[in-house]
C-alpha cells in the first residue's frame, strides 16, 4: 500500500441539499456517514424527491440535529432536525410549519419528508427523467450535447433512472463521496475567476493528497483507501450538475464553475463510492491506498456498455416537467 493522503475535513448533511455540517469525526456504515441525509424535501405535484438541482434556494437554508442522532438513525427511523431559513426563522421538522415555510421559500408545494424504510419502495420511486430535464440538471444548453453517464455500471443507472435516490439513502447515486485539495487547487488555476470552495461540491471527505495527479482521487478508483479504522473503495468519478455554480451563503452564483469543469475535467470533480469496512472516520486520519488493478485497452464488455448507453440516450424522451 502506498500513501494517500490525509483527511481535512469530513461532512453530514441532515437535509438533503441544505448546507452541511462540518463534524470531527463520524462512524460509516455500507449507507455511508451516520445520519447523512435522513430528511429530503419532496416536490407535492410530481410526488418525489427533489434538491437543489431543481430548487436552489434550498441550498441556502441550514439543517442540524436537536439532539446527536441516536445509533438507530437512518431508514425509518430520522431524529428531529432543525431547519433555518436566510430570515432567521427556525422551524422543527415535527413542526407541521415547516412544510408551508419551506414552499413559501422555493416558490413551489413542498414538504419535508422523513428517509422511508428500505422496505417502501415505492416512496423513493421518480418519473423517469427527460432529456429536458437533464439539461435543467447538468445547466446545458438546447444545443449542447447531454453527458456520457457511460461511467456509471449498467446497474446503478437503471437504479437511479427508477429512483430518486438508491434504496436506503437520500444521495445521489453512491453512500460516499470523496475529494482532494488538489482536484480544486487544479480546477482553481484554470478558472482563476471562479471560487472553487469545498462547500459548492458537497463531499463526505475532503482529502490533501500529495500524489502528483491533478485529480489524485481518479487514480484511486477500483482500489482501497484503508483509514486507521474503515475502509472506503472508490468507484468511479463524480460527474457534476449544475448545484455547484448556484449561490449560497458567502458564494456567488457562478456558471464558469460548471463550465469549467465540463471544459477542463471532463465534467467530473472528485469521486463516487462504497464503504468497504464500516468503521470511524476523523480528521487528520492519515490514508493508505491499495492500489487498483489496471487493465489495458477498452474490454469488450466495455465497448458493447458503451453502445447500449447510446441507445439508451436515443430513447430518453425530449419532453420536460415543469
């Protein structure tokens, strides 16, 4: 094993698309950090969950447990959050105020809605996506091309192109989410104009590596990055939306970020994975990587992937929601 890195920073998010919470330390488990996102606000007319990608107001209120969430906290079981607007208003999730404050702030039916069991399935079901609405995702364009989620294996697209969110969880597609200093300090020097803080990508951990790679956390897919307590496996880079370049407290709105990413980064930043051994995570923890095993050239399965994605492109419908 060789050395990775150490941890800067490691991040909650009781609220689905809300800020974070910076924590010392936090136990993982195969659903990611303890207590992630065990709220979400749904959208009332379309029936499923939704965030900032969609409502970006969102990403200025604040979200932080009345009380330290309890060992049982995830799928069906969310401890009460304290939700606060940019007006200083606060509101308790068992407050039935807090379904109508938050509609009145993003100017649309809305309610917050409670992690289901993993069993009720039904509840984090969504209507499949249009190529409108991934446009409105990814901040593209009429004539700009959509993305190539060719990345993503065969299994989790059909699972996120029939969920909101994975069975179990409220992320996007994967319990973890990691990212170096050096992926923003490169992004930074490209885009000298824009704010690269850690707060717009939203990650579980921020990591200082000092790999020579300007993107550290790739290079680590498909291997192992062993803490002196659990294990996290990297998979795949993360591919961003548009959430990055929306405003938030102390960040302006900046649409150079997700240019610049898409210019420059192959519109990934950080990486997306599992948790391969629960255990504690903290910051400085120091970080030793198994290396992955590499494959030469692209394999057949690779290729034959690479055409059904292209079908699958071809057959998303054009029409969008409001």
């Amino acid at each position: 094993m060789v050395e990775a890195g150490r941890i800067v920073s490691v991040w909650r998010y009781p609220v689905k698309s809300m800020a974070g919470e910076r924590v010392p330390f936090a136990d993982v488990t195969a659903l990611g950090v303890h207590a992630d996102r065990t709220w979400a606000v749904r959208d009332v007319e379309h029936d499923t969950t939704t965030g900032a990608k969609k409502l970006p107001g969102l990403l200025w209120c604040t979200a932080r447990y009345a009380q330290t969430p309890p060992p049982d906290a995830g799928p069906g079981h969310a401890p009460e959050v304290i939700i606060g607007f940019p007006d200083g208003r606060e509101f308790s999730s068992s407050d039935p105020g807090v379904h109508p404050a938050l509609s009145d702030h993003v100017d649309r039916e809305v309610e917050l809605r409670a992690l289901p069991p993993i069993a009720d399935r039904r509840q984090y079901r969504t209507p499949m996506a249009t190529k409108t609405d991934l446009r409105t995702i990814f901040g593209l364009e009429a004539d700009e091309p959509l993305p190539d989620l060719s990345m993503f294996p065969v299994r989790k697209l059909a699972e996120i192109t029939r969920y909101a969110t994975p069975i179990g969880s409220y992320v996007d597609a994967y319990p973890v989410h990691i990212l170096t200093t050096r992926s923003l300090a490169a992004m930074a020097a490209v885009a000298p104009g824009s704010d690269f803080d850690v707060r717009r990508f939203r990650p579980t951990l921020l990591i200082d590596s000092p790999a020579g790679s300007e993107h550290p956390e790739w290079d680590w897919c498909g291997g192992v990055l062993h803490g002196p307590d659990a294990a996290l496996q990297p998979l795949i880079p993360t591919i961003r939306c548009v959430m990055p370049s929306h405003d938030q407290p102390g960040l302006t709105r900046d649409r150079e970020i997700t240019r610049s990413i898409a210019a420059h980064s192959r519109r990934c930043l950080g990486a997306y994975g599992n948790v391969l051994k629960p255990g504690r995570i903290a910051e400085d923890d120091a970080l030793r990587l198994e290396p992955p095993a590499r494959q030469a050239g692209e394999s057949a399965a690779a290729k034959v992937k690479r055409t059904l994605m292209r079908a699958v492109a071809a057959a998303i419908p054009n029409g969008g929601r409001n």
